[in-house]
C-alpha cells in the first residue's frame, strides 16, 4: 500500500514471539561467555586451596588463566567476521561443540597448562559466539523491540557472571567447569528450531527461504511484503555499487564511532571494578566482606542490564549514554577521592565502607544501564549489511584488545599512580567518552538498519 510520498506501507502488524524465541536461543552463548568470565575468580580460588584434586598454581599463573581467555578473543574476533558471511545461525551451531569440549577438558585438566590452553580456545571461540550472536539479533528484530532484544544477550553474560559466581561458592573447579561445558551444547541444541537471518539470505539470492524465515520471525499476520522489498532492493542497491576502492570510505565513519565507544568502555575502569573487585574492595574496606560486596555489584549489574532492555527503545541510545557518562565519571571520581582521603590518613575506616561501595554500584548501574549494552547494539546497527560481519569483526577485535591492555595496565598505573590516582585517571577517560558521545555517535532508535545505511 502507497502512503505519502509514494513510500510502501506495512499493513500487517509484525508479532514478536518468534524474534523473542530466537533471541533467547542466540542468548545461550552470552550466557556461556559470562560463565567463563565469571568462572576464574571461585576457580582460581579453589585451585590455590591445593587440595586433594587440585595442582599447585602460583599467583602469575592465576594472572595468565584468568586473562587468555581474552587473548584467545582477540584472535578470535577477525575470524568471527569472516565466518558469519557463511550464515549468522550456522556459526553458531558450527562453534557450540567445541566450546562445550573446551569446558569439559578444562574439568579434566591435570595441569594449569591443558587448563590456560583451553581457556585460550574457549575465548577464541567466545568471540565468534558473541559477534554472531549480536549480528544475528540486530537483523531479525523489529526497530521497534531491537534495542530490548540486543539488551537481552547482555543480561544473558551478566547472568552468567552471577551464576558462576554463585555456583562457585559451592562448587570446585571441576565441577563448575563441567557446569559451564553444558551451556553452549544447549544452545547447540535450540539453534537446530530457529531460522538464518533473513538479511543474509537476502544477501545470499535465497529469498524464497528468506520469506519463510521471516514468517517464523514476524508470525503468520504480519505483511511480509514491504520488508522483503526493501531487503531485496538495499542488497541490489548496494551490490551494484560495489567498488573495493570505497570500501575504505564506506567503512571509515562507523568504524570509528565503533572503537571510539568500545574504547571508552574498556578504559573507563569496568577492567579494575570487574576483574579486580575483590582486592579492591580490600584495600578500601575497613570491616565489610568484600566477597559479599563483589555478588552484590554482580546482582546490580544484572538488575541494571535488565532496566536497559527496557528502556533503550523508549528513551533513546543517545539520552542513556550520556546519562551512564556523566554517573560514572562521578562514581570513579568519587571513588578516587575516598581512597586517596584513606591513603592520605593511612587507615581504613569501617564506617565509611558504604561509600566505597556506593560509588561502585553507582558506577555499575551507569555502566550497565549505557554505555556497556548500547555500545553493542550501536556496532550492528552502523554498519551496512553487506560489511557488517567485517565491521562487527573489526570493533569487536578491538574491544578485546582495550580490555586485555586494560586489564594489564591497572596493576600499573595503580604502582605508578596509586589506587586513588588511578581511578581519577578513569574518571577523566569518562569525561573524554562523554564528549566524543556527544559529538559524534547518532541516535538509532526506531530506525530500520536499511534507513540507518542509506543516510549515511
């Protein structure tokens, strides 16, 4: 149907179910990327309790177990890129197994090498799951519930940061780890009833099997038409114009505002609250439990993820990250000076561990509410549909790249700058973020993918 402009019309109200369905199916391997995120803490734990089951593991070998799983992602990454032009949904089933067998040699392991190889396998292929999983979610969803949808796999990872966490407290290394192996043969299992991509069948010349992925997607009443068209007339667009010269042109403006924001998500001191959270709160708390303090910032952590779904398509990308900009740029700051007061008077005063506290599940909240989610959500929704698995690849690979050097270099600049410095070091990283939010990253909401790559 015609409306102003000569512009098509849907007649048909789209259902959300099936995009609900298989957003949960794709949102099993986030939960396996944050089981294995949170699976080093209580692991490493348990290992240097030395007892009957376990192998000795020193302190740097802890460091390198916990952190090659985000090593093995870098690596991971540019080959993510590369696979989903094979189909969004067959890399995922194509990687499930392996992980699952990654997790199940790490419940065997009888050293911490066979323990670090794996872990480097498992973050190799972590990365693949999440890349597709984000790609595959921006292009089965409605505008209208894209953002609650993307949302959802965050919360998946921040469940699985809880989960093993929790698990943790009552399970050794091996029995978590044989726990975690059981996540990705699920998802294994569910991807088997949930369709490709549309987009990518489209991309592919399979449009007859796209029309049908649609109808799961969108559910019998939806008109399909107007969808279908404009798939088929955005791939024949921009395959005519296709020229390798443009391609860096093409890719340069969302590319940057990708890493830009992945960026400021990595160096905004998420590494020393998340990977360091334990000892942290040690040298700030003066009588609290820092473990108990660490499961709350994870069960706030989800809570927040939980509200982003919620809000990213009714506010707005832009107004939340600005939002989660300027809270954390407080919450950091704050934090900073409370640790240079206790520095400056060499005590720790059990009174005052509430503000410590405080300024981390403030933080926490801002950066789960913003910039962590949307900075996601806004790396597929940049990029065409015909770059969008090198696009992903790129600012995917960077990320873990900010996070392996962030990770690294808080144990620095904490030596160099003390804990207090550090953080303020943070907080005017934040400051920067909010800037560059303001100045360069577009609002997305309510926009189809095709709209979004044609204005650009």
């Amino acid at each position: 149907i015609a409306g102003p402009g000569g512009h098509l019309l849907v007649t048909g109200k789209p259902e959300y179910l099936g995009q609900i369905l298989a957003s949960l199916a794709v949102s099993l391997g986030t939960l396996t990327a944050g089981l294995g995120k949170g699976y080093s803490s209580p692991a490493i734990a348990s290992l240097q309790q030395r007892d009957a089951d376990a192998f000795p593991v020193s302190g740097q070998q802890a460091s390198w177990l916990a952190s090659l799983s985000i090593l093995g992602a870098l690596f991971g990454a540019p080959l993510g890129g590369a696979a989903v032009r094979w189909g969004r949904r067959r890399t995922l089933l194509l990687t499930g197994i392996p992980l699952s067998v990654c997790w199940i040699i790490i419940a065997f392991a009888v050293s911490v090498e066979v323990m670090c190889f794996a872990a480097f396998i498992s973050g190799f292929l972590i990365a693949i799951v999440q890349l597709a999983a984000q790609v595959y979610v921006s292009e089965i969803a409605a505008p209208s519930i894209r953002g609650g949808l993307s949302g959802m796999l965050k919360v998946a990872g921040h469940a699985g940061v809880l989960v093993a966490y929790a698990a943790g407290a009552f399970l050794d290394w091996r029995q978590l780890a044989g726990l975690i192996s059981l996540a990705p043969a699920a998802m294994c299992l569910v991807m088997w009833k949930v369709p490709e991509s549309p987009g990518f069948l489209v991309l592919r010349g399979r449009d007859d099997e796209a029309e049908k992925a649609l109808r799961w997607l969108r559910g019998d009443s939806a008109d399909l038409r107007f969808e279908l068209a404009v798939l088929q007339a955005h791939v024949l667009t921009r395959t005519v114009a296709a020229n390798p010269k443009l391609l860096l042109r093409t890719l340069r403006t969302p590319a940057l505002i990708a890493c830009g924001l992945m960026f400021f998500q990595r160096f905004s001191g998420a590494n020393a609250f998340y990977f360091y959270v334990v000892s942290v709160f040690k040298e700030t708390f003066g009588g609290t439990n820092p473990h108990s303090a660490a499961v709350a910032v994870a069960v706030v952590q989800l809570l927040s993820s939980l509200l982003s779904g919620l809000l990213v398509d009714s506010i707005g990308r832009l107004p939340l990250l600005v939002a989660s900009s300027v809270l954390m740029s407080l919450a950091l700051a704050s934090f900073g000076s409370f640790a240079y007061y206790e520095d400056a008077h060499h005590k720790n005063v059990p009174n005052l561990d509430w503000i410590p506290l405080l300024c981390v599940l403030i933080f926490t909240v801002a950066f789960s509410l913003g910039i962590s989610p949307i900075s996601w959500l806004l790396v597929t929704e940049l990029f065409s549909l015909e770059h969008r698995g090198l696009g992903t690849a790129l600012a995917t690979a960077f990320s873990y790249l900010c996070s392996f050097v962030g990770v690294k270099t808080f144990v620095d600049f904490k030596e160099l700058l003390g804990l207090h410095g550090a953080f303020w070091l943070y907080a005017a990283i934040s400051v920067c973020g909010l800037c560059f939010v303001v100045c360069c990253v577009p609002e997305t909401k309510g926009r189809d993918l095709t709209e979004i790559d044609t204005e650009r």
